[in-house]
C-alpha cells in the first residue's frame, strides 16, 4: 500500500488510500484518490484505526440517498494534521475520536441533543457536505462521496466537520478508540442517556453485537438488574455474561417472552432491540411490563404491524446514537474504561484496510463483533 505524504499545510491537497465501493452489490476496491485540503469548518485526520458498523452497508441498498461510489467509514480515531479556516477547538497534533455531524446551532443541539439535529440526516447519510460537494476524486478524476457521517474514515486521511471531532487525551490506545464514535455511543448512550436506566432496573437487550454489548456493560455500570441478553450466537452471549450480563436466552427460543418476563417478575421496564428485525421488536414490546420503555437502534428490516393492545402503557423511543452529545459521552466512557469498568476493547478485532472485504463479511455473519481498519497495517 503506498503511504501517503501528510499535507505540510491547510492549503495543499495529497494523495491518500481509499477502500472504495463503485457498486452496490461489489466489493471494496483499495484505491489511490486525491484529497483536498480542508475547508472551513473542516479537520484533515490521519487515520490510525476505524470501526466498522452495520450503517456502513446502507449504501449498498436499493434507493440509498449516498449511492456508489463512496467512502463510508463513520467510525474513525487518529491524528489532526491540518485545520481549515475557523476551526478553533481542534489544533495540529490532537488525538482525535470521529463522530456523527451536527449544526450546533438548532434547537436540540442548543439543548445537548446533537443526534437529533434538524438537519442530521442530510449532514450523515448523503455522503456529501451540505452544498453537495465532495472533498476526494478518483484516478479518473470522477468524484467519490467522501462525507459519510461527517468523515469517511475507511481511508489513510479523511476530512470531518469539527463538530464530528472529539480531542482525548494522547495516551490512550488510538488504535481501539474508534467505536466509541457510533456503535459503542449508540449502546451505552441509550441506557446512559436517552432511555436513563436507574440503578435496579430490568433490562433485556435483544441482539449482543457491538451496540447491544455496549448497552450490557453501560446498564452495569449504572447498577440495573436483572440484565438479560438475547442473542443468536452463542459465543456473543457468553461475552455478554462475562461483560454484565446476568441472564441470557437464544433468541430461537419458543417460550422467549414468558421466560423473560418470569425473569423479571412480570415484564421488564426496559428493553433494547438493536436488530431491526420486526419480529424481535415485537417481543422487546411484549416483555415489557406497564409503564416500560422500549428502544430500538436497529433499521427496521420491514413494516412494522402492532396488535392493538401492543403500546397500551408502554413506551417506545427511536433512537439516534444514543441521544448522547458525543463532547459528553465518549470521554465518560473513556474514563469508564481507564477504570476497568467499560472495557469495549474486547468486542474488536483488527484488520488491515486491504481486508475490508473480509472483515465486512466477519461483521455480517456474526463471527466478529466489532471489526476495526488499520489502514497502516499491511498484509
């Protein structure tokens, strides 16, 4: 893989590697593409390790709003090697976490609420900065989005709004910190945030993938009980026992709901679903008992139909990365995690940026939880 140059300045664009996909139902092509130098309001990042979420495989669907081709990669960590204009939080040299986009000026991010931005949807899912433009062209000199949740991190160097971008301090392992930027915010933000579980309070999570994982070890940190973990895959609920967990159930189970709510005296007050699978939500609905509150994280695979006594006394929330300011939340988890009590470390599994193809495919088949892209490692 050839190492790029790092800019010297703001104002000169370079050439960087890139794992690209041209096509929906194609692989990730490793490519050589130009970067330019940042804007306003823009961080250049050198890339040292980048997560990869079930989100990443959105423009791979039918009628995605950020079609091919594309960078995705929204869940970056690394180094600041240039700043645009008017970027005054981040400074040269900063270690850096990567995060979602916000305006910072609506009414829910005035109030601490970034993820629910008025204009959250148009500044993540497009790929593409808010005029349209994109920062990265190929060899052929076509444009490539490259603004995929404010970032684009599955490359040596990305561009990210400085409100994607979260200072930590230098010690810390960069090489890990990636998916405290969507999945692991997204779990532990949901119980921290906007589902606030109290201490001694039921929980089932349904699903023990990364975001699900996350949500066990923050409902522990906090002091819920019981903690119940429905998974398919056995190998994930043994992690979710050894992470928090203080009962776990296969999904596949015929009676799931009843035991469930024998576990919990009658129903649980809170429950998670990170599948989307409609079916699961509707048991995460069905566990609960009156006055519970359900989340759901996951994109609903399908239509989503409710008897007519489904929400009678209950509450559902769809959540955005948790309802968590990622300013706020990832340095708690940091700290968390200093003190041995959030250890989201052992969910990854590290790949070169050469293997994202297979490390998409470990990712979607259950076998690795949460794999991470060095894009400095080579095979």
């Amino acid at each position: 893989m050839t190492q790029p140059v790092p800019p010297e300045s703001a104002g000169q664009a370079t050439m960087v590697t890139a794992a690209v996909l041209r096509q929906t139902d194609g692989p990730y092509l490793i490519e050589e593409v130009k970067l330019d130098p940042p804007g306003p309001g823009e961080v250049l990042v050198r890339i040292v390790g980048t997560g990869m979420c079930h989100t990443d495989m959105v423009p791979r669907g039918a009628g995605s709003f950020s079609p091919p081709p594309i960078i995705t990669g929204h869940e970056g960590a690394g180094v600041v090697e240039a700043v645009g204009a008017g970027v005054r939080r981040v400074s040269l040299g900063d270690h850096v976490v990567l995060s979602f986009d916000s305006c910072g000026a609506c009414a829910n991010c005035r109030k601490g609420a970034p993820p629910y931005c008025d204009t959250f949807l148009l500044r993540n899912l497009l790929g593409r900065r808010m005029d349209g433009t994109t920062a990265v062209h190929g060899g052929d000199g076509g444009e490539i989005s490259s603004r995929w949740f404010g970032q684009s991190s599955f490359a040596t160097h990305c561009l990210a709004s400085e409100r994607s971008v979260v200072v930590v301090d230098r010690d810390l392992p960069l090489e890990k910190l990636g998916p405290l930027g969507c999945g692991i915010l997204t779990g532990a933000g949901s119980v921290f945030v906007d589902l606030n579980v109290p201490a001694g309070a039921s929980l089932v999570v349904f699903g023990a993938g990364a975001v699900g994982l996350a949500a066990v070890m923050a409902a522990k940190v906090a002091g819920a009980g019981p903690i119940i973990a429905v998974d398919l895959h056995e190998h994930r609920l043994t992690l979710a026992m050894e992470l928090g967990a203080t009962h776990l159930l296969d999904g596949a189970t015929s009676d799931l709901v009843a035991r469930i709510q024998a576990l919990t005296g009658g129903g649980a007050e809170f429950s998670f679903d990170t599948t989307g699978n409609v079916s699961v939500i509707g048991d995460a609905l069905a566990v609960l008992r009156q006055g519970g509150h359900c989340g759901l994280v996951g994109i609903q695979t399908a239509p989503l139909t409710l008897g007519p006594a489904a929400l009678i006394g209950k509450t559902v929330s769809s959540i955005l990365e948790g309802g968590a300011d990622p300013q706020v939340v990832i340095p708690r988890l940091l700290d968390l995690w200093r003190r041995g009590q959030f250890p989201f470390d052992r969910l990854i599994e590290t790949f070169p940026l050469e293997a994202i193809n297979a490390a998409e495919e470990a990712s979607l088949s259950g076998k690795v939880i949460k794999p991470v892209l060095l894009p400095a490692m080579h095979t």
